[in-house]
C-alpha cells in the first residue's frame, strides 16, 4: 500500500465506524407522558393576529419555556375564549393546553 491509499483507507474506515453513531429524532414515550412540549405551531398560528393575542402567544411561550405551566394555562385559557380565533387556532390552542396539563401531572409528586 502507497502511503496516500493507506491515508485513504484509514479515513474510509474512521468514517465508516461513525457511520451508524447518532441521536434518534425524538424519544420513545412508553407510559403516556410527555417528554417535551411540542409547540412548534402555536406560534406560526397566530402569525398574522392582531397586537393583544400575540402579546398573549408571547407571554404562553415564555411560561412554558419557563416552566411556568400554571400561566402557560392560564394565557391559553384566555386566548381559547377570545371570539377571533378561527378553527385552526382553536385546535392548536387545545392540542396545546392537553400537552401542558399532562406534563403538569406528570411532574406532581
């Protein structure tokens, strides 16, 4: 072997032996709890609302990055009552609130 093919060949096998190495997308939930909140949409929904809603949309995402989840329930509770919504909004502000509620009773002792 050539010292340039020997290099080659040990790149190859390093690269080979990472190959299968890595995290998987998301966790495997077994008891029904949930491990992460998942809003990725309830930002984007309310996108084009007016000033008031996404004030509240903003003040819901900092309690639940906060783990504040009693306000995070309390700021959906407000936006799932407000007559501006459309159907869309409604669903994810529901989806939303049952992620919260069952993340609050799985961290109660």
């Amino acid at each position: 072997m050539t010292f340039p093919t020997w290099i080659t060949g040990l790149l190859m096998a390093g690269t080979l032996a990472f190959a299968g190495c890595g995290k998987s997308e998301k966790p495997v939930i077994t008891d029904g709890t949930v491990q992460a909140i998942d809003a990725t949409k309830f930002r984007p929904a309310f996108a084009s609302s007016n000033p008031e809603i996404k004030a509240i949309v903003g003040k819901v995402m900092m309690s639940i990055q906060g783990s504040l989840y009693k306000d995070a329930l309390a700021g959906l509770d407000k936006l799932s009552g407000l007559p501006e919504l459309d159907e869309a909004q409604k669903k994810i502000v529901a989806d939303l609130t049952e992620q919260v509620k069952r993340k609050m009773a799985a961290q109660s002792p």
